[in-house]
C-alpha cells in the first residue's frame, strides 16, 4: 500500500510536478514513510552549507499522512476546483469521510 499526489504543471506528472506528497509504509528506506517534495529553486537552499549535494526537489520533508480527502479539500479551497453540488456540501462530505477514516485508521495503526 502506498500512494502519491503531485500537482502536475504540465503534460509529463514525471517531470512537470510542483509538490508531491508520497507515503510508502511498506517500502523500507532511510526516508519518512510520510513526505513531501517541492519541485523548485530556492537560492537560500543553494546557499546553505551542507554535507550534501542533494537537490531541493529530492529532499524528504516529513509530514503527516495526507488522506485523498485533505488533499481534494486543499484543491476546492486554494484552487477554486469545481464540486458537484455546492462547495459547502462538498466540504462537509469530505470532513465526514476524513473522520470516517481516521476512525477505522486508528484501529489498524494505534498511535505510538
């Protein structure tokens, strides 16, 4: 099981990607299960000392696990996506399927 949500600028979702949200937690590596890439360039990042050379769009930031829920209500607040229906019944379907999965979640994965 994992997933990935990008913003894609452009026609190729490879290469054309602003941030992504990626969770593996099934994938065993030295990154968080749960993170996020931007896809930039940031001159302050160019110009901090550091012991690598890794790109801005390769670094790990860790984050929380993002549900489909969060992730399309980010789209209809900030982007103004169209909903079928009103953006307020929109909203309150997506905050009851959050909490619905939230609850069956905590039952698979009990917090630490």
């Amino acid at each position: 099981m994992k997933y990935l949500y990008a913003y894609a600028l452009g026609p190729d979702p490879k290469t054309d990607w602003l941030v992504r949200y990626d969770y593996a937690p099934y994938r065993p590596t030295k990154y968080p299960v749960a993170h996020v890439h931007f896809n930039g360039i940031s001159e302050a990042y160019n110009n901090f000392p550091s012991s690598t050379d890794t790109s801005l769009s390769d670094v790990h930031f860790p984050t929380d696990r993002i549900t489909a829920e969060d992730f399309i209500e980010h789209l209809i607040i900030e982007h103004d996506t169209p909903t079928h229906g009103s953006k307020t019944e929109a909203l309150e379907f997506l905050a009851k399927s959050r909490r619905k999965f939230h609850e069956q979640d905590r039952f698979r994965h009990p917090p630490y």
